[in-house]
C-alpha cells in the first residue's frame, strides 16, 4: 500500500501524518498507543491486514490481507461527552458521501454508523473514546470497508448480511484512492463538527439513513427493543416509538431493519 499516494491528496489536517503497518492487531489499538504519546489529532494508522480487528459490541471485524480498507484516526475534539456519539455520525456521513462519489452505488447508513448497500454491510465505524477528568482527551475513529473481497471468502457468520465494492459493482478499486477521498471528506466533516454546527451534520445523516422511518429491532445489552425509529435528536441519540406509543431515546445498540 502506498501512503505517500495517500498523503499528497490530503487536503487538510486529518492525515497528514500517516503510519502504515503490514500487520496489526487492531489499527485502533496502535492509533489509542500513539494517541497517548501526546500524537497529535488527525494522525492515520492503516494496515494491510488485522489479526484482532475489532467490530462495535464485542464483536471481531473479518481483516484479511490485500483486499480491503482498515484505518483508524487519532482525534482530539473539544466537546462535551454528552455529544461524543456526533463524532460517529460525522464519521459515518464522511464515508457514505466519499463512497457514493468514487463507487456510484447507492450507499446508505443504518444508524449509527453501519455502511449498507442492497441491504447488506458494506463497512463499520469503530469509535472509541477516551475520558479524563470528565473530559474527551482523545477519541480513536476506527474505519473497516470491504472493497475488494470476494463475498464467498467472507466468514460464513456474516457472508449473508456483508457484502464488498467490488461485490456490488464487479470491478477492483484501489484501497489508496478510497482512503484518500474518505481522508478528504472526513476534514470537511470534521470541520462541520468543531464549529459546532452540529444540526448541518444530522441533516446530511438524515438524508443518508435507511433507518428513520422504519421498524427496527435493538439489541441493548440484555435488552431487546421493537419499535419505529421516527428521528435522531441533536446529540446523534435515535428515538424509537414502542408499541406501548411512549417513545425511547437510544445511544447504543445493534440496529436491524425489520419493516
Ligand atoms: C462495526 O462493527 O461495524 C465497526 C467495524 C470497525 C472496523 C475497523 S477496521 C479498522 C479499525 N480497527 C479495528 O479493529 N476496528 C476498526
């Protein structure tokens, strides 16, 4: 992989700094380990593949080597925690609009951050945070796309509900050019976010989602909820209304799109 190719198309501050490792655990383990050597926002860890990657809810993010997109960028934002779950949604509508651009498809966004095309994953975002005093001292945003894999060598967990670019559309895409317009579209996001223009990024969510308007499935925990997602509030949260008519305003969860 090429990352000078990456850093010379770089327009702004995220991903001026770029690591590239062959092989890693998890990108966003190297990118928290940097981070917390004082490495400053906007730095990028990418690796050919993963052997611990790391999915939302304890789950594990399928990371062979040659054919897909794992990268992780150390952020630094100045914002309350209580609107930590913003930095996903700016996340998730940076790679939905660079996606769309380069690949054509029909990229959509299952609340809060799963990439989906023709109702299947196409890419997830894991963001972890970390909190000192009550404060957000650095927050890591972990990307996974599968761009050229072949589904029938995905995991067999997930082989029907994951998919790949070169899947949907039958062509090879290179990793670099993905990672540097997703590089491009998250500084412009991400400016969105530090001037707080927060109602700007739901908007664009919104119009991105396949998840508003329909009725979903949440697992919390031990929990499980059914209901119809009628909104995101302006802390990136979504409001479910239950059978019973109240509503639930939720922060996490895995999402599935029944109706
Ligand atoms: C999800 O479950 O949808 C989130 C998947 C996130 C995967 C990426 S790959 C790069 C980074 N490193 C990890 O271990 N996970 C994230």
């Amino acid at each position: 992989m090429d990352a000078e190719y990456i850093k010379e198309g770089i327009k702004g501050a995220i991903g001026k700094d770029i690591f590239f490792c062959e092989i890693v655990d998890s990108t966003n383990t190297v990118a928290a380990m940097l981070a917390e050597k004082g490495e400053e926002e906007g730095t990028v860890v990418i690796a050919d593949s993963q052997s611990k990657g790391r999915g939302r809810l304890g789950k594990s993010w399928a990371s062979p080597p040659g054919v897909n997109v794992y990268m992780s960028i150390v952020l630094r934002p100045e914002m309350e925690t209580g609107n930590a779950t913003l930095i996903t949604i700016m996340a998730s509508v940076a790679c939905a609009k660079a996606l769309r651009r380069v690949t054509g498809l029909d990229i959509t966004i299952k609340w809060p951050n799963d990439l989906m095309v023709s109702g299947k994953k196409l890419g997830g975002i894991l963001t972890e945070t970390r909190l000192a005093h009550k404060k957000i001292e650095y927050v890591i945003t972990g990307i996974g796309i599968n761009v050229n894999i072949d589904s029938d060598v995905l995991p067999n967990v997930i082989r029907e509900s994951a998919t790949s670019i070169k899947t949907e559309t039958g062509k090879f895409f290179s990793r670099e050019e993905i990672m540097k317009e997703v590089l491009n579209e998250i500084n412009d996001s991400y400016n969105i976010l530090k001037e707080k223009r927060y109602s700007e990024l739901i908007l664009q969510w919104r119009e991105l989602t396949s998840t508003l308007g329909r009725t979903v499935k949440i697992i919390l925990g031990k929990e499980t909820l059914e209901g119809f997602a009628e909104a995101i509030n302006d802390k990136g949260m979504l409001i479910v209304r239950l059978p019973s008519g109240t509503s639930r305003t939720v922060h996490y969860g895995g999402v599935t799109l029944l109706r």
